[in-house]
C-alpha cells in the first residue's frame, strides 16, 4: 500500500513539474516572440505566436499570430488560418473582423467593408459576443466599426453602453466624448463615483493647457441644469477641491445640506480642506454656516474650534495685525475654554490661547500659567502632553527662563522618545544649548537628529549643525556664532531691533566669514515676518549679488522669486530670477520648482 501511495505521488510530482517547466517555456517563448515583433522580425515572431496559440488556444496570440502574417504580406495563409478558425467557432463573428482586415490590408475595402457590415447585421443580443466584436475591431484601430457595434447593440438589447463607449473615446483622446459617456454612466450608476474620480483625477494630473478641465466642469454643470443629480453635485463639488477652488466647492456643498436637510458634514469638510490651504474667508463662512445649524448638530464645537483655528493662523500670517482684533480673538478663546472646560479635546485650542497671549498680547504670565494647568489635565497623550509642554517651554524661553525651558524640553523629550514631538523637543533644546554659546553640546544633539523621521526637523537639524561647525572652523573662538545665536534668540523672542542691530555688527566686523551670508538672511526673515517687503527683498538681493558663491545663494534667489512672482506682482522680473536659478545653479534643489513656475508665467500651460 505505502509502495502504491510513494508511487501515485511520484507521478502527480512528475506532473507537476512538468506543468512549471511548460509555463516557463510558455513565459519565455512570448517574452521572446514580442521581442521579436517589436524588431519588426515577423516571420520568427509568427512561428512564436502560432506555437503559444496551438498550445493555449488563447485568442490574444492568434491575433498576433494574424499581425506577423500581415505584415509580411502572408494573405493567403492568414486569410487560410482565419476561416479554419471559422469553421471550428463558426458563432464566433469577430473572425469576420480579422478576415475584412485582411482584404482592406491587401487592398480589397469593397470586400472588407461587406465583412465588417456582416459583423453588426449579426450582432445579436448576447453581451460577450458584442463586447468581443468591438474589441477586436479597437484592436485593429478601427474605432468608428466599435463605436457602430455599440450603437447597434444599444438598439439590439436596449442596454447603454455608456461605459464602453466612455472608454472607446478615450483610447481617442476624444475629451469631450468620453466625458460625456461617463457622466451618462454616473447618472445611471451612482455608486461608480470613486472609480471615475479616479479616472478623471488621472487626466487632471495630465492636463497640460487645462482643456480637459473646461471640458468636465462645464459637462457637469450642463447635466446638472438639465436634471439636478446629487451624484453629479458630489462629483462637482469633488471637481471643485480638485482646483483648490474651495468657494465653489463650499456653494455647492451647501446647497445639498440645505437640499437633502443634513447635518453640516460636507460643509464642514470643505472648510477643513480650506483651512488647511490657507483659504481662510471660505473655511470661515463654511465654518459659520455648521455653527449656525445650532448647538444640536455634531459638528458644532469643531466648527467653532475650526473658527478660532482659522483666526489664530490670521494672526500668525498677519492677516491679523491689530491688538483689538487679537484682544477680541482672546475673548473668544477664552469663552469657548470656560464653556467646555479643561479636557483634552480642548487643549490645542489651549495651546494655541497661549501662544496668542505669549507672543502677541505681551500676557507671558497668563500664557504660563495656562499651560501649567493645561499639561495636568486627566486623559492626556504623552503626544498632547509634549506639544504643552513645548509650547510652554517655548514662553519660558521668551521670559528669559533659560533653565525653566530647558528642564521642560527635556520632560517633553524623555515622554516622546521616537516620535515627532520628541524629535522636536531634542531640538528646541539643543537650541538653548547653541544660544547660550554651548556649540560643541548643541552640535552634537543636532547631529542626531538629522536621521529625525520628520523630514523638517531633519534638516533644520541639519542646517543648524553645519552653520555652527564652518562657523567654528572659521572663528575658533566662536564670536561671531555668539553674536549669530544671541540675535537668533531675541528673533524668536520678538525683540527684532536689538537682533537686527546684532546682525549688523557681524556684517560689519565679520566681512570675510561665511556666517555674514547667515546674517543677511536671519534680516530677511525678520523683516519677513514684520511684513515689510521691501526689506526683506533688499536683504535676498544683496545675498545674490554679494555672496552669489554661498551654500544659500541659490535658495535667496529663489526666494526673491517667488517674492516678486507672489508679492510684488511683478512676472517679468520673477522670472528673469527663475531662468538665472536655473542657469547659475543647475544642481540646487529649488530647481524643478524655479522651471516648473518659469513656465507657468511663460504661459506654457496653467497649473
């Protein structure tokens, strides 16, 4: 029995060996036969091709097989091989494609035409058989014979087609076609939304002049006035945040909140999106719009932490600059903290309070002991807990309370071990280290975080270290470094004039070293940040035409770019910068980004 049971699975090992080794030289062979067609050598290519297909009986093979034929003029033994397949499949009526195909090819078109006519007279209702028929007339290029078989099976069978055909004018680029195919397919079956978002975010990506983007927004548009469609709202409003066009994609959303009597939940989406684009009026009146349904709707409080959010950025871009505007965004802060109290879905909007305070309001004691309150509230993640404690970290520092900041750093640090908020943390404390004239200790810490996962913090660690080691390299006694880092200090403590009297007494008594370029661009992010433009472009352009040869000259130049591109309006100037970026430093990394907006101002296409 057991001499039996060794002997049947020998045989069944046997076998299935034998079946890899066929799949293998069948792999091969078509590997091969491509190979050999795509060199135009056919007649080795069709012996490949007619031995893959006696041995598989796939059509895809014999339509290759009937291509080598063709092309070297072989009619006679196509036009044999072709109606042997007819006999053998005679409901098979896409074998009369391949036969008109080979009298068109040898010139016959009356004969050919007949044969392509006999495919749609024929056509019946059975959905393989039509699918088939179209496939093999798009196979050969001959689109107008698919579209026909689809407009006859539509009479046929009463079914659409919208599909297929969507993707028959889209092997054509026919734009206007496919879109409209589709949409009449969306209409028909809704639930097909995400697969054509996907489709049609592929020919976004890939629309060069914006063509394709004219033509979806208005078919959309069009359909909807013919018939108002919810799916075609959703798609529009999708279409919308596409082209970061989020008013539009706001009216919209409204009006199916308002049309179906929801809960906000679109509206509110849209406002996030524009928040986080910076489209502060939109994600504002989206925002109002949630709050306004009343306090019983679940996106209530996030709409109003979504308020104060978009307000606090205001302020941070200085789109908010007076102190009533910010008195008043405090007051409303604090209403909403006393409302639902001390709990850890409230502490960003806690944080984000007293940082307001801190540096805006001059209210450092208040801020403090806000976030002494915050960081003790039950439920906390050590993630929030160490965002806190940065923050409050941070105001210290302001203060002046130099141990105070770096004993917080540290507790942040030590809770956060491997994520962000630690690698962040180690950071802000190897900067107290390096403010305080502490380099060597500074430089190690930011060595180490240069493998941070936060790309950011990688290469401020990155930036910072190497500053401080060509600073020493140069200044053995490290004065100029400390005068540097007192003036990046008061920066960050708001006492712009006394850094920029600093940073001017480097370039004056350090005009040699590497770190005067530093200094110039500490002043142009000093004076960025008190929104004054001229100055900070001053400051960019003495870096480029003074310390052209620097490691920041090529990203002042592009800078200065987008300063005149952006703020000052002025396209010609911005790239005449761009082209010189391109030109004096073809290997920085600002370079894809200078060509790519170069060429938007040129006019080449539209973003």
């Amino acid at each position: 029995m057991n001499c039996l049971i060794k002997k049947i699975s020998t045989i069944f090992f046997t076998l299935f060996l034998f079946l890899i080794s066929q799949n293998i030289f069948s792999q091969n062979d078509y590997q091969l036969a491509i190979q050999y067609y795509n060199n135009s050598e056919y007649e080795k290519a069709s012996v490949l091709f007619d031995k893959l297909y006696a041995s598989s009986d796939a059509n895809f093979y014999f339509d290759y097989y009937l291509k080598c034929l063709i092309a070297l003029e072989d009619f006679e033994t196509a036009e044999k091989r072709v109606k042997k397949q007819m006999k053998k499949s005679p409901d098979e009526i896409s074998y009369y494609v391949d036969l008109g195909y080979i009298y068109y090819s040898q010139g016959n078109e009356k004969v050919a035409l007949e044969k392509y006519q006999y495919v749609l007279d024929n056509l019946g209702t059975d959905n393989t058989k039509i699918v088939t028929a179209a496939n093999s007339f798009t196979a050969k290029k001959l689109y107008d014979w698919s579209e026909k078989v689809y407009l006859q099976a539509k009479l046929n069978t009463g079914a659409s087609y919208h599909y297929e055909l969507a993707n028959l004018y889209a092997i054509q680029m026919k734009k206007q076609e496919m879109v409209d195919e589709y949409l009449e397919y969306l209409k028909e079956f809704p639930t097909q939304l995400t697969t054509l978002k996907t489709y049609f975010e592929y020919y976004l990506n890939n629309d060069i002049n914006d063509e394709f983007s004219e033509i979806l927004r208005k078919s959309i548009l069009l359909k909807i006035q013919e018939k108002t469609n919810d799916t075609l709202t959703e798609l529009l409003i999708w279409y919308y945040t596409q082209k970061q066009d989020y008013y539009s994609a706001y009216i919209q959303s409204k009006s199916l909140d308002i049309k179906n009597n929801e809960i906000g939940v679109r509206v509110f989406n849209i406002a996030e999106l524009a928040s986080t684009n910076a489209d502060y009026s939109t994600a504002y009146e989206a925002y109002q719009y949630v709050i306004d349904k009343g306090k019983s709707f679940a996106y209530y409080n996030k709409s109003r932490f979504g308020i104060l959010t978009v307000l606090y950025n205001q302020v941070i871009n200085n789109e908010i600059t007076t102190a009533d505007q910010i008195l008043n965004l405090e007051t409303k802060y604090l209403e909403i903290i006393n409302e639902i109290g001390y709990i850890s879905t409230s502490i960003d909007i806690i944080k984000d309070l007293a940082h307001l305070q801190a540096f805006y309001l001059n209210k450092s004691t208040e801020a403090i002991t806000l976030l002494e309150k915050a960081v003790e509230i039950t439920g906390l993640s050590a993630q929030q807990k160490g965002s806190c404690q940065i923050e409050l970290a941070d105001i210290l520092l302001l203060t002046n309370d130099v141990w105070g900041a770096t004993l917080t750093y540290a507790k942040a640090e030590n809770a956060n071990i491997g994520n962000d908020i630690g690698d962040l943390a180690k950071f802000r404390k190897a900067k107290v280290y390096y403010y305080t004239g502490n380099f060597l200790w500074a430089q190690s810490q930011l060595d180490v975080l240069k493998a941070s996962t936060s790309k950011l913090i990688a290469n401020d660690a990155f930036d910072l270290a190497k500053l401080i080691k060509e600073s020493i390299e140069e200044d053995s006694l490290g004065k100029s470094l400390e005068i540097y880092s007192r003036a990046d200090l008061e920066f960050s403590q708001n006492k712009n004039d006394d850094a920029i009297l600093a940073l001017d007494s480097i370039i004056l008594l350090y005009k040699t070293n590497s770190i005067v370029d530093d200094a110039i661009f500490l002043k142009y992010k000093i004076y960025k940040n008190l929104n004054d433009n001229d100055n900070a472009a001053l400051n960019l352009q003495l870096i480029t035409d003074t310390y052209s040869w620097g490691n920041i000259a090529d990203k002042a130049l592009y800078l200065l770019a987008e300063m005149y591109a952006n703020t000052f309006n002025d396209t010609t100037k911005a790239m005449e910068l761009y082209k010189k970026l391109m030109l004096n430093y073809p290997g920085s990394l600002y370079v894809v980004d200078a060509r790519e907006k170069f060429r938007i101002l040129r006019g080449d296409f539209i973003p």
